[in-house]
C-alpha cells in the first residue's frame, strides 16, 4: 500500500483513546502519518513531550485561527456539538495545511485496528469519497433516523470532488450542527445521508470487518481462525468503541445492552477486555464519552430511563477487571 493519511481530533479526555488507537495502526506495520488536532492546551502540551510515533500535531488555536467563527460557535453550542462542529473542519483544516496529500482518512479517536486495511483501500480503488453505513441490526432500524452512515471513518481524496466535499461539509456544520433532528439534519453525521445522491465517484464501502461497534454488531457472527477475529468470513479490520463509559479504574459499561446486545464469548474475551486492559493500564479516571443520543422531554427521559435499566437487566454489558 500507498503512504496512508489519517487524521483525528480529541481532549485530554480522549488522549487514552487515541494512544491506542495510535498503537493499533503502529503494529499493522504499514507507512503512515496520523494528524492530530488538540482540543485543548494539555493534550497539546502532552503530545509535546511524549509524541505519538508517526504523528503530527496541531493546536486547537491553529483550528481556530484556520476558522475564526469556531470562537464564536463554541460559546454558542454545547461541548459535544462544538466537537461535532468540528470533525469537517478538521478535515477541511489538515487539506490546507498539507496540500500535497492524496487521500484524507478521517477516523475517529476511540477506533482500534486489529488486520491490514490492504482490502478495504481496494475497494475503495479511485473513488473521491469513501463512507460506511451504520448497518444498525433490524431491532435498531429506528435509529437510521440520526443517520444511514457514521462519521467514524471517511475518506476523502484530494481532487475536486473530495475538496469539494469537504468544503460544502464543512460549512453545513458551522451553519447547523446541534443533537437533535431538525428539518433532515442530526449533528454532523446526517448531513451524509444525502452525499450519494449528491457526490459523482463516491463509495459505500461494504467491508464486514470496517467499522463494527455497539449498533451493527448484533448483524454478525464473531470467530476466531489461527487467532484473528473474523466478521462472518471476513477479517474484523477495526471495531468502534463509542459508547463505553469508565465508572471507576477497572470498571467500564460498553452501552451493548442499548442496542440488545449480550456481552459474552469472543466480543467479551477477545474484543473489549483486551482493550479495556490496555486501557485500564493508561488511564486512572474516569472518561466521559459524547454520546449521540437525542435530547428528550422530561417525561420521555423517564420511559427511557426505565426502558434502558430493563435492557441494562436483561443484557449486562459492565466489565470489572480484576487490579493486576
């Protein structure tokens, strides 16, 4: 393969996050550069003096001296749609300030890579975009409403589609970017659902492996072969860990149980806890995740809070590990 681009953004509250997810894409041996955008000035100072191997860094003030409306928009908009404001610009930000990159893969913090991306660049040949569906199971299918595809890998080649389509992303998001659904828009990932009717050469990858998490999962049969993990027959390539919520050191809840899903066997043992040991190895608080959700009444918080402690009986999904 090609020297391979990615580029991400996150807090200190990520930084745990994002070292392993630096660690996954290290130990696939490939050629690559991971940009990173600092949120703020101690995960900025942090990657100062202990650098992620491969990586760039920029500032959050070099993001905003980039787009100078972000000051504005930050003060105006909640945390977590601030940093959903800022994916696109992210993009939009590491394209200028290096021009000579062929293809963009935006990836989100909380990924972590497990085999080679050789077949996933494949199918995606020439195309100018590359995104992925949430794939939500049948007993999920309500949730498309907040969008048929997920921000968590996209792809996006240096030409005039690609740019262009970052660029008009970009300003949609500055435009409009709250959690909740208003006139065909969701946060910064419904504006995608329209991107395939709207883009020439574009591409739903449909690789099983790419982008597996909380809300597709429940679609696949895992299996291990000589020691990799397997989607149906193909190679899991990297899994999304969005939703998980550190309530002590060594205690995590995975959110499966929102999405009917039941922890155990090779999700448990060869999925989350290897990765919650690495993480618990790193990181001695506890992490607040941005979570998707809608913002709802109060009384239809009180049915989902009672609905959600029934699934949360039904499907345990909270991992304790034992103090090593």
């Amino acid at each position: 393969m090609k020297h391979l681009n990615f580029c991400t953004y996150f807090d200190l509250n990520y930084l745990p996050y994002a070292k392993l997810l630096n660690k996954s894409l290290l130990e696939l041996k490939m050629d690559f550069t991971l940009f990173i955008v600092c949120m703020d000035s101690d995960v900025f100072n942090y990657l100062g003096e202990t650098p992620f191997l491969n990586s760039v860094v920029y500032s959050h003030e070099e993001l905003l001296n980039f787009r100078p409306d972000l000051k504005k928009i930050q003060n105006e908009r909640t945390k977590s749609e601030y940093f959903f404001t800022c994916s696109a610009q992210v993009c939009d930000f590491i394209f200028e300030q290096n021009p000579s990159i062929e293809l963009l893969n935006y990836i989100d913090a909380d990924l972590y890579f497990y085999n080679s991306l050789e077949n996933l660049f494949n199918e995606l040949g020439d195309a100018s975009i590359g995104i992925i569906e949430h794939k939500f199971h049948w007993t999920n299918r309500s949730k498309n409403k907040y969008g048929r595809f997920n921000v968590g890998w996209i792809s996006f080649r240096n030409d005039d589609v690609g740019r262009k389509c970052v660029s008009e992303w970009a300003n949609q998001c500055m435009d409009w970017c709250y959690q909740k659904l208003y006139k065909g828009k969701y946060a910064d990932q419904k504006y995608l659902d329209y991107w395939p009717n709207k883009y020439d050469n574009l591409k739903i990858l449909k690789h099983k492996g790419a982008n597996i998490a909380i809300w597709n999962v429940k679609n696949y049969d895992l299996k291990l072969k000589n020691g990799r993990i397997f989607i149906n027959d193909q190679p899991l390539l990297f899994y999304h860990f969005a939703g998980l919520k550190q309530i002590d050191s060594y205690t995590f809840k995975t959110n499966l149980s929102s999405y009917l899903v039941s922890l155990k066997g090779i999700l448990l043992q060869n999925v989350y806890k290897p990765y919650l040991n690495e993480l618990s190895k790193i990181t001695h608080k506890q992490n607040v995740k941005f979570i998707k959700e809608m913002n709802h009444s109060n009384h239809v918080s009180l049915i989902r809070d009672w609905v959600n402690k029934v699934k949360n009986f039904a499907f345990r999904d909270i991992i304790s590990l034992k103090k090593s």
